[in-house]
C-alpha cells in the first residue's frame, strides 16, 4: 500500500471515529468548583501562554495530522488558513511521506506558504535521521520540531515497526542536532510519568501528553484491515486527563490533547497543568464537514468562551487555571489513588 493511501485511509477512519464517537471522555470526570464571587473583569484576561522559551498568544493549536497525498496537502492548505486566520499554532502530519519521495513536499509545505509568519511544528517519528529531521524542519521553516511516539498504532499494523529499543538515543540525537526545540507527543495513548521524567535527559523541551479519549490509532490500523487481530488494543492507555494528573510534579513543560471536545475541556486541562492544549480530529471534523470558514469560527470561539470562562473562574492568565479548585471523581479518582496522586 502507498503512503499516500495510507494517509488518506487515516483521514478516512479518523473521521468515521468522530461521527461514531459517544462523546463522552474522562474529561468529564473533572470539574471546577465554583466560587460566586471568584469572577473578574474580561479585560484583565490574557489568553498568552509560555512554555521552554516559546511565546504563544493563545494556549491552543492545531495538532499533527497530515501531508502526502493530494487530499491531504488540501487538506493542509485549510488547516494553515484556519491557523493564520485564528493565530493558533499548527504541527505538519509526519514527514516521512516526504523523505520516501520528496514530490509530495508541497503538501507539507503549504502549512509555511498559507501561514508565513505563524507557529509552525515539524513532525517525525523516533527513527528519524538528524539529517531528516533537518531537512523537515528546514521544509517548512518550522519553529520547533514534534517527534511522535506511537508503539500502540505500529503493534497492529503488519507492516508496523517492531523494534522501539532505539527511539530514545535517537530523540538524544535529534534533538542535540536539530537547531529547534523538540517536542515529544503520543498519538491518542498518554505519556505517562515515567516517559514524562525521561525526556530532559534526551534535550527534549515538552512533552504533549495526547491522550486517550479522541482518536484511536489501534482502532484506525484495525479498520483499514478485514481481520482486526489486535482489536483487543482499542482505548489503549491513559486519559488525557489521567496523564496530566500524573505529571502533576513533573518539571518539563507539558501540553495536552486528545480527546478535547471544547473550551471547558481546554480550561480543564490548563486547570490540570497543561501549557496549551491542541485538537486533532475535532477540528479536521469541523474542516471536512463544514468547511474551513467553520473551522476559523469555531477556533475564534473557543478562544472567546475560554476567555469567558477564564473571567467567571477568576483566572487572569492560562497558567492562573491551575490555581483553581478542581474535583475529580470516578475512575480518575480511582486512578490518582493508585499512582498515590493528591
Ligand atoms: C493524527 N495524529 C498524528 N500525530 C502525529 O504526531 N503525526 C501524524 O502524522 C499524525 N497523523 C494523524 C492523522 C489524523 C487524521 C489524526 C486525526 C490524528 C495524532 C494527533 O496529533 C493527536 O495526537 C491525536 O489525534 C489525539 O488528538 P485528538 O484527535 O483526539 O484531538
């Protein structure tokens, strides 16, 4: 199968995924308390966050999803518009349809074309060369690079990777060579903490903890085959929520995505210690159902309501969310008692 295929199956499934979701996620086992007169004014909020000497005007963004194929370099096209229109960051698909045949470099590269003067990540896997991770970060003359870790897409996939004993020298050697920060993301199962403390030690900047809840890439490698032999691996791994429980004391910066669904989620991850927050499949969703001026609204509005709700919960800045009081109930509960977690 070609990778340009592969990544439009990708597209394919994950947008079965959304339609098909139940909406319901471990999100929703968290909740603020409330406090009448915590409220202030709108004015006095800021919507700026900072994490590992990056700046960013808002504390949400555009998350890896795609390049390679003719649909989706379309695809990449919408998504640098709705980032430049809205002024969120963004992060290419993996680059390695790119280093396979560099004729598909202008599906990456329009993310810097439509977006010149935006935020701009990188992405590739922990096998990457550093002379590959260069030339990704050279492609789009990306601000900072994204190294994806994704052992529960590759284990289902005959053709996937078997051998993991190398990604954390590798990530030392990419991100030593680079010239950007690196960021380290899962794909939809959690960083755990263990994997959170090991990453200062390889240069890595941040750690995005992307975590189960949105897209399942065990359930999209199940579905582009007939036998799902792995279907045992769906909702692999730990909650969104869960890992940024878990990283509580963790000194590397950490943002957070998978499975956010709205502004209360993006202000309950900042609440639980996230820098930003980013979407993937919500926002592709928006993007092919209704079109990439749908896709600019709802980003604007997000940012309007999490501005809003910043102003009812008292909290002048993003990082002002994790002075709140938050409860957390359910299995979540059940998972901070386990990890010994207050
Ligand atoms: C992804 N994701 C992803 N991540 C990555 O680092 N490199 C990639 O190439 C891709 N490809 C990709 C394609 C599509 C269609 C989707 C929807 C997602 C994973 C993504 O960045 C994110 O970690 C997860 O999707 C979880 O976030 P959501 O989708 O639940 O918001």
């Amino acid at each position: 199968m070609s990778s340009a295929q592969r990544k439009d199956d990708h597209v394919r499934l994950a947008m079965e995924q959304q339609h098909a979701h139940s909406g319901r996620n471990q999100f929703d086992e968290v909740s603020f308390v409330h406090h009448a007169l915590a409220g202030i004014d709108r004015p006095q909020v800021s919507l700026a966050t900072e994490f590992a000497g990056i700046s960013w005007p808002v504390p949400l963004y555009i998350n890896a999803m795609t390049g390679g194929s003719a649909m989706t370099g379309r695809i990449n096209r919408d998504l640098a518009v709705a980032a430049r229109e809205s002024g969120v960051a963004i992060a290419s698909g993996s680059m390695h349809a790119y280093f396979k045949d560099p004729s598909c470099a202008d599906t990456f590269r329009v993310l810097r074309e439509e977006n010149p003067h935006g935020f701009v990540m990188a992405n590739v896997n922990a096998t990457a060369s550093v002379d590959n991770a260069r030339r990704a970060v050279d492609l789009l003359q990306a601000d900072a690079l994204q190294i994806h870790l994704n052992t529960a897409q590759e284990t289902p996939m005959p053709e996937g990777d078997r051998s993991f004993a190398s990604w954390p020298a590798q990530i030392e050697r990419i991100a030593a060579g680079v010239g950007v920060p690196v960021i380290v993301k899962e794909v939809g199962n959690g960083l755990s903490r263990q994997t959170l403390l090991a990453l200062p030690a390889l240069g890595v900047a941040a750690g995005d903890v992307s975590g189960r809840g949105g897209t399942d890439f065990a359930r999209i490698e199940n579905g582009r085959r007939e036998h799902a032999d792995y279907a045992y691996l769906h909702d692999w791994g730990q909650s969104t929520a869960a890992c940024l429980l878990d990283a509580q004391d963790v000194a590397l910066p950490v943002l957070a995505s998978g499975g956010v669904r709205h502004p209360l989620d993006v202000a309950r991850a900042l609440a639980l210690g996230a820098r930003a927050v980013g979407s993937s499949g919500g926002f592709l969703r928006t993007l092919l159902d209704d079109g990439v001026e749908a896709l600019i609204a709802k980003i604007g509005s997000w940012l309007d309501q999490l501005a809003a709700l910043q102003t009812m919960l008292g909290a002048r800045t993003p990082a002002d969310l994790m002075r709140c009081d938050v409860l957390v109930s359910g299995e979540l509960r059940a998972f901070c008692a386990d990890r010994g977690i207050d």
